[in-house]
C-alpha cells in the first residue's frame, strides 16, 4: 500500500488537507518503520513561511529529514541548532536539510527566528507523514501513555531512496550519524 501524500490547501498554504485522525489503523501503520532501500514518501507540507515545500523539490540532491516531536524544546533544540550548525558541511556534499514536527507553521517561524536555524521546518500537523515515515507511535512519560513522533532522521539519496535511518536517535546523534552514512 502506497503512503499517503500530505497536499497544502488551496485555500491556505499553511495548513494541509485533513487526513484522518491517528487511530488504531494508523497506529499499525507507524510501526513500519521503511528499510533502507525503500522509496522515501513524497510529501508536500507547508513550511515555517508558509511555502509548500515538496520532497520532489529535492530530486538529483540527497535530503537529511528529521522529525522531531516539539518546536522550542530542549531536546529539539539541541538536534535543530546541531543540524543548523552542520549545514554547510552537509551542503558542501550535496545534502538539503529538512526539520517536521506536527507544529504548526507558526511556532516552527518563531522557532526557526529564536534560533537562526535558516532551513525548512515542516508543519505536519495531522502527522500523516509522520506515519508514512514509521515515526508517529505510542509514547509514554510518567506513566502515561500517548501517541507522539518518535525522534528519527533519514538521509534519502538522489533517487528519492532511504540511504540511511536512524529510528529513536537522540538529539544529538542526528548530525553525526549523517556524517558517518555519508562516509566522513
């Protein structure tokens, strides 16, 4: 079964159609985690500007995706500023940086503004890509359980294929484990 494709609104960039709400289906399908080899789920999501940015948009580049669960957070701050921090390495070896989370575009703007982080950050609201990425799971904090992304990175090659992922990385595991399946 093919992954759904998230598409902005016609009538407003900055939100998406509505897909439905994560339920058990959708729950099942956040465990299939994609194996290196697999064709990455195109997305078309808006961004901290409200521009759609598309994975298409990156064909012939390769393109460093990591979710993240909260804007302005400190676990998600460490991971954006380290990415933010490598960027121009990682361009230099032809490699786009692309930051979701299911906030809205709004708060990924004053994340983005807060911390100079200069890349796209998508707004995933209805975590359908999320869950076509196998990151959107059950969660729990103090007991207490919830459906929540799952912190993870993927580096897709200039196919359009998963080259690497890392499934629950920590924050500050992104960046270097994107150097190391990049080969330095």
């Amino acid at each position: 079964m093919a992954p759904k494709t998230t598409k902005a609104s016609t009538k407003s960039a900055t939100k998406t159609t509505k897909t439905a709400k994560p339920t058990k289906s959708t729950k099942a399908a956040a465990s299939a985690q994609l194996a290196v080899g697999d064709k990455a789920p195109a997305f078309a999501l808006a961004d901290q500007t409200g521009a759609v940015q598309k994975l298409a948009d990156h064909k012939g580049r390769k393109v460093l995706i990591y979710f993240y669960p909260k804007a302005d957070t400190p676990g998600c701050t460490t991971q954006s500023c380290s990415v933010r921090d490598a960027r121009k390495d990682l361009g230099k070896q032809g490699v786009d940086v692309i930051g979701i989370s299911p906030d809205k575009p709004s708060a990924q703007q004053k994340f983005d503004t807060k911390y100079g982080l200069g890349f796209p950050l998508l707004a995933d609201e209805d975590h359908a890509v999320a869950a076509a990425f196998g990151v959107w799971g059950e969660k729990s904090m103090y007991g207490r359980k919830y459906m929540g992304i799952v912190r993870s990175a993927f580096l897709i090659d200039e196919q359009g294929k998963v080259a690497a992922k890392w499934y629950g990385v920590s924050p500050k595991d992104t960046v270097p484990g994107a150097f190391d399946a990049l080969g330095g």
